[in-house]
C-alpha cells in the first residue's frame, strides 16, 4: 500500500478535483517512523532525495539512505544530550544534511528550529535566547559559525553545544565525522502527535519576531499541499526553490513530497541564476516546481530556455502580474497554479488540480479547512466583500496543520484564537465564482522576494544611526522583489537631509542587516503622520510613497 493511502481518505470528481478528505492520524504519528521508515523497509531503493550544487556534486538517496543516516545523525545528537522537547536549531542552507537532521529531531522527539543563513549576529542572539537552544547545527560557509559562535559567547549560553557540518571549526563539534562512526541502529522513541516538533520564527509587525510551534501531526496536512496544489506525482521528482531556514521548506521540500512517494531535487546555490535553475530543471527532469514569484519574473525576463519535462508550476507569498502568467504560459504550456497559507498554517486555498486555473487569484479553500471571510462587525462578507480570512474550528479543536501556539506568548496565541475562530490578519475577497482574491494585510508585513520583513526588525537598527531622530519602515512596490523595503526618517537636529547622509544611512544600516532585509529606498520627512496616541500612519506614509514610486 502507498504510504498516503495508511492516513487519507479521498473523494474527488471525474477531473481529480479534491472534493472532501478524511484524515486518520495516530495518537502516536511521527513522520520519521511511520512515513520515512515504512518506505525505506517497503521500497529501500525508493529515491527520496536528488542533490546537486553550483560545484557539479551530486548525490542521489533512496529512503533507505535517509533512514541510516538520520539514524545515525540522532545517535550523534542523544550522545551529546539532546531528549526529547530540547530546541535544535539547523542553519543549513540547502545542504543534503538537513534532510537528516530533520528526520533525526523527529525521531528523537527534539524541536527543529530551521533558521536561514542569513541571520546576524543580534538576529541569532535573539531566538537562542527567545527558544533557550540546546544545540546549533550550522554550515560552515558564509561566515555563519562565527556569527554563531559570537551569539552563543555573548549570552553566555554554555549549555548550548555547538556542531558544524562539512568543517572544523574551534568551539565547534565535528557532526559529519562523529556521524562516519555512529550506530546505525535506534529503537523507536515514544513521541506523542501533539508534542511540538517544529519552531519557526516569523516576523511580527512589532516586536522581535514570533516563535510559531507546530505539532507532530503537522507533516499529514502537507499531503493536500503536495498532491492538489503542487500536483506532485508518485515517483515524480519536485523542486521547490526555497532554502531550508523558511517554512516553505516544509511546504515543498520534505514532508507532502515523502508522503506522495515523491522525490525532491535540491539545488545548493548562493545566487540566483535563471538559466543555471531551468538547466538543473532539464538535466533531472524535474515534473513538478514551485517558487516565490519572484523567480518567475526572472524565469521569464532573462529567457531562461525552454523546460519540457515539467507538468506543473505552483507559486506564493506576493502579487505576481497578469503578464508574468501569460509569458510563462506561453513558454512552458503551463498554468502557475497560486497558493495562499501562512507560517502558522499549511495551504489554506489554491488553485487545485482538477479545477481551472484563474491568474492571480488565491484559488478555493482547502477541504481540510473551513474558511470563512470576516467583516469587521465578525459578521460573514458576501460575495465581492472584502473580509478577514478566517478559519474556523470544529468543537473548539485545532484543526490539522494549524499551529499549537506562539513561543512563550499564550496572549497572543488567544487573541489570533477568538470565539473558536482563527484570524489570519490578511484580507480578500470572493467573487460568484467562489475563488479568493488578496486585497493586503491588516498589519504592517512586507513581502520581499518571497520573504516575510518585519518593519521592527528594521527599524531597530535604523533608529541607532546618529543621524535618525524617528524612523518608519514600509513596503513599496518592486518590479523584481514584489515589495522593496523603504525608510522614512525624521533627521536628528544638526543634520541635512542631503544626498551623502542618505547613502550613509543605508551603507551603515545594511551592514548590520540580514540580506533580504536591506534598506533599497529611503527618504527624508520633516516629520512623521501620526494618530492621536502618538503612533505613525504607515498607511499614510505607503500612499504617499505609492504616488511618489509610480
């Protein structure tokens, strides 16, 4: 029997569209033992995972693979101390052990922390201490050990054992050489499906970014992701380009994959190259890909040559244009099926196989879930109304894939969770037609090239330029990225707001922020639109920057 079939129950119509879906999830369920084990001891051979990078290495592995050596990763982790419910986080990029280590936490009942390369310093210091880390698994490339290093020395954390993949580095464990040596024999471990199993932190309007924990059963929901919207086949093979530090890992390189029978090809690069990604798609023949819109903007802009062996594109997270539709369409054949969902949910609607495909639209619901728009009064929105999506539970239980709760922070937790409703805090709206369309958020979020900026997280470093008196970071609109991160500044008394200072600010502030965080735009204000309490109209501040970029 195919591993899916253990845990769903489907009924779809004569064109595979997904009607309703019965899930049975053991009180016990872990991915480790009951998908990935259950493979490996059925079909050892089975590919699971086809890797290759920007030096021409590959590696192919079959779930057997995966099970010896997650197995082997776990010993070296229990070894070191690590039980079950202990955070680990994996700074990792896209390297093959990710894949390991995955299974490996799982197994041990540990919580996985995924965390992109990226990050600084202050970046890393604050989620060692918001989730009290036991370990870090971390590349050696790009500098990351000796941000991670300084983070742990700075807070003093000495009961957080460090490891490092692929090096050697002082103050760091050798994890690929205590792995060559370790057991490749591991008992099942109790684990039960409503422990934490997963922490992601996302960013918040406010505030250092929020710690989001999902539970065991969190991989079952990945199913629908996989088979309906990215339309993975059974021994297909699926590209997803995402990096391992980001939740859409989850989505597309791992779990709805693995439960689908479905390998996954992971391409190890550092700069994006849209003729290096579709030789990758020829040269493996990959069936199936999913990517930020951005990438599809790249795809279709640089002529990136032609990709037969896909059957299906899927994309999220930002607006994608009507003409970025059209090009790939009439380059590939091929509908971009769009998706919707959030770090705390899995897919929540999309444009599903089976159904036809309407560009730009956030598609139907999920039968997993019961979505509903809400108005502001909470009463339903109808047709053409804009509302809050919202998901409501049955009986008051969680519903599968929705996440169990923010780190440390059950206030928070409540007030997404109000009268049995989940509020997701992004507005649309429906047309007659049943599909969901994304008018914005109802917070202060920007999307930036596929990824989730905080203006807090920003700002923070702006404010300690001598130069800022206030700040105020937004999102504008961007050709490439979807939205490109702007500063609005009040100078400090003594300084003009002159074009050198300007270049100053950004330089100086970039420096100190990850990547995709990077100041692109900044203007000087004389002062900042504020409400009675004293708080900045961002809304303000986005209109008037919306007149002035266009």
């Amino acid at each position: 029997m195919t591993v899916y079939r253990r845990f769903f129950e489907e009924i779809t119509d004569e064109n595979g569209m997904l009607g309703d879906i019965k899930v049975s999830r053991p009180d016990d369920f872990n991915f480790s033992y009951d998908v990935v084990d259950v493979i490996a001891d059925e079909q050892p051979d089975k590919r699971a995972l086809v890797w290759c990078n920007t030096e021409k290495e590959e590696h192919i592995f079959t779930f057997a693979d995966i099970k010896r050596e997650s197995i082997k990763a776990a010993n070296v982790l229990i070894n070191h101390g690590i039980k079950r419910g202990d955070r680990v986080m994996l700074a990792l990029k896209r390297h093959y052990e990710y894949w390991f280590l995955a299974v490996a936490l799982h197994r041990i009942g540990a919580v996985m922390i995924p965390v992109t390369h990226m990050l600084t310093e202050d970046d890393l210091i604050c989620r060692l201490k918001a989730a009290d880390v036991k370990a870090v698994v971390c590349t050696g490339q790009n500098g990351v050990p000796e941000r991670v290093l300084k983070a742990k020395e700075s807070l003093g954390a000495t009961g957080c054992k460090l490891f490092i993949v692929k090096d050697k580095k002082e103050g760091f464990i050798d994890f690929t050489g205590e792995c060559e040596g370790a057991s490749e024999q591991m008992e099942r471990r109790k684990t039960f499906a409503e422990d934490p199993m997963v922490l992601y932190f996302t960013s918040g309007t406010s505030g250092a970014p929020k710690g989001v924990i999902h539970d065991f059963t969190y991989p079952l929901a990945h199913y629908v992701t996989a088979r309906y919207w990215q339309q993975n086949e059974e021994d297909g093979l699926h590209f997803t380009i995402s990096e391992t530090g980001w939740a859409k890992a989850s989505w597309g390189k791992l779990y709805g994959q693995w439960l689908m029978g479905c390998a996954v090809l992971v391409y190890d690069f550092d700069n994006f190259e849209p003729k290096q990604i579709a030789a990758v798609i020829n040269k493996y023949k990959v069936s199936s890909f999913c990517a930020p819109p951005t990438v599809y903007r790249y795809l279709t802009r640089k002529d990136a040559g032609e990709m037969p062996s896909l059957k299906s594109a899927g994309t999220a997270g930002e607006y994608l244009s009507p003409e970025v539709f059209e090009k790939f369409r009439e380059k590939t054949g091929l509908d971009i099926h769009e998706g919707y969902g959030q770090t705390e949910t899995t897919l929540l609607m999309a444009n599903f196989a089976g159904m036809e495909s309407k560009d730009g639209s956030l598609g139907k619901p999920s039968p997993l879930y019961d979505i509903v728009l809400l108005k502001r009064d909470g009463k339903p929105a109808e047709d053409n109304e804009i509302g809050e999506i919202c998901i409501r539970s049955d009986n008051g239980k969680k519903p599968l894939g929705v996440f169990s709760g923010y780190l440390d922070n059950e206030e928070k937790y409540r007030e997404c969770w109000r009268g049995g409703v989940y509020h997701t805090g992004d507005a649309a709206w429906r047309d007659s037609d049943g599909y969901f369309w994304f008018h914005g958020r109802f917070d202060d979020i920007i999307k930036s090239g596929g990824y989730r900026i905080g203006p807090y997280e920003v700002e923070k470093v702006i404010i300690k330029h001598p130069a800022v008196a206030e700040c105020s970071v937004i999102g504008i609109p961007d050709k490439l990225r979807g939205q490109a991160v702007k500063a609005v500044i009040v100078p400090a008394e003594g300084y003009e707001p002159e074009t050198e200072l300007k270049k100053d600010i950004i330089e100086s502030c970039n420096l100190e922020l990850a990547e995709y965080k990077w100041i692109r735009y900044l203007e000087f204000v004389k002062e900042m639109p504020k409400t009675i309490s004293g708080k900045i109209k961002k809304s303000v501040l986005r209109a008037d920057s919306l007149k002035k970029h266009n």
